[in-house]
C-alpha cells in the first residue's frame, strides 16, 4: 500500500473537517486538488475529540470505496451517526479535533491463540477480533494512548466486540491486525 504524503494528510483532515462544517454548519465545502491516492479504495477511520475526550469514532475497516468518498462517509458518521454520542452541534466545532486513520488492509494472525500477543507491537497494530457472531475494532493509537501492552491490549478489542476478556485465547475467535497512518489535528493545526 502507497502510503499518504504529509500534504496528502493534510488534504485528508482538510477534506473530513469540510466535510462535517458543510453538513452541520451549512458552511460551503473547501475545493481541494486532490491527488490520485484519494481514488484508491482504502479502510479508513476518522475520529472526534473534544477537549482530550472521544467524540465519535467511525470508519470502513476494509477498501472497499475509493478514499476520498470514505472520509467523508466517516467523518460525517462520526459527527452524526456514532451511537455512544449525541449528534455533534454547531457550537462545538471550533472545539473538537480530527484525526484521521488510513488503514492497511486487516490480516489474520496465522498463529495459535497463545502466540498473539508475541506478533502484536503496540502502536504499530490496530487490531479486529471476530467470533461468537460479533467482532469489535481498536484502532492502534488506542493501545498507546492507553499504555497497554499486547495482552491487554487484546482484551479490550474483545470487550469492544462483546465479548469476554481472554477470548482471544480460543481458536473459534479470529485475531486480524492492521496498521494505520495517522493524521491528526489540534485545534485545527495538522500535526
């Protein structure tokens, strides 16, 4: 996967804010030049913060439309669709920062169940946890913001799927990795 130049992240964050201005706000879409890279199919997750605290959180864990129609797709879920959280105002844009997650495509860990946590490196994986009919997702920067290691690490995705700590244990539960690029801001400055 041909990974996103920082100009092309900033296009990134620039496209899901204009994006979410344009839908709450009535503000008018910014025009960006977008580069070829935004035709790709690509999984991609976009996130809200507000003052240090998630916001909305919602994305394609898998290419499946090209990314420029993703992002928007996601950052407009994220504002208006997450269901942990109210729709997002107007009043509370000029609070709340982007980040936005271009994502590899998730892969299985072709390993036994005690070895998962051996091929997972905290920040560099974002993980999928499939079973039991559910599945739960946990982007990378998750497990760093957090401190967690690998095994805690796998835990969590399992609660996030519904699903009780240590399932990862089991062979009827399937582990998927990926990675991600990330692209953030705060209070609307690209970092």
């Amino acid at each position: 996967m041909n990974l996103l130049t920082d100009d092309e992240g900033e296009m990134a964050v620039s496209l899901a804010r204009g994006t979410i201005e344009h839908k709450i706000s009535n503000k008018q879409k910014p025009v960006l030049d977008l580069t070829s890279i935004f035709q790709e199919k690509r999984g991609v997750f976009v996130t809200l913060n507000k003052e240090g605290n998630l916001r909305g959180c919602i994305g394609f864990p898998y290419p499946m439309i090209p990314l420029a129609n993703a992002i928007e797709q996601a950052a407009i879920a994220s504002a208006l669709e997450d269901p942990r959280f109210p729709q997002v105002r107007p009043n509370e844009l000029k609070l709340i920062d982007l980040e936005v997650t271009i994502l590899t495509v998730p892969e299985p860990l072709n390993c036994s169940p005690e070895e998962r946590p051996s091929k997972i490196e905290v920040g560099k994986h974002g993980l999928i946890i499939r079973g039991l009919g559910t599945s739960g997702l946990l982007l990378p920067q998750v497990a760093t913001d957090y401190g967690w290691d690998s095994k805690t690490f796998l835990d969590h995705t399992c609660m996030k799927a519904g699903l009780p700590n240590r399932c990862w244990m089991h062979d009827n539960v399937e582990v998927l990795a990926f990675e991600g690029q990330i692209f953030s801001e705060l209070h609307n400055k690209v970092r």
